[in-house]
C-alpha cells in the first residue's frame, strides 16, 4: 500500500511523543524540527528521508528502527 510506511512512521512519532506527555511544539523542539513539519509526518503527509527518521530518532533517544516497526495500541 502506497505510502503506508509513512503513515506507520506518523503513528509511532505520535504515540512515542503522547506518552512523553509533550506537545507537537515541545517534541518538535526536542529533535530539532519545525512544529508544522512534525504535525506532517504525524499525520503521514510527509515523504520522510532516512536521514531524517535517524535525526528524530537520535532526538527522540530511540532506534530509528523502533519508529519503522508497526506501532503497539495507544
């Protein structure tokens, strides 16, 4: 499915930053990213580069495989 992947990778930016109990703004802070870009890879409108799921991840202090992975329930 077309663009899939993104859309896993959204969920789980979204989940991981929902349960530090952060903001879009105070996430997008923390890995050094614009508030308006997270919001569209939350919502899986953006075409990620691995370059840029390593740099969230490494903000995020997580793997960038575990932002790959088909996320868990909320």
């Amino acid at each position: 499915m077309e663009g899939e992947l993104q859309r896993i990778v959204g969920a789980n930016i979204r989940q991981l930053r929902k349960r530090r109990g952060m903001s879009q703004e105070q996430f997008a802070d923390t890995v050094g990213v614009h508030r308006t870009y997270l919001g569209g890879v939350e919502r899986g409108e953006r075409n990620l580069s691995l370059q840029s799921i390593e740099r969230i991840a490494e903000g995020a202090d997580v793997s960038p495989f575990e932002l790959l992975q088909r996320p868990g329930p909320d």
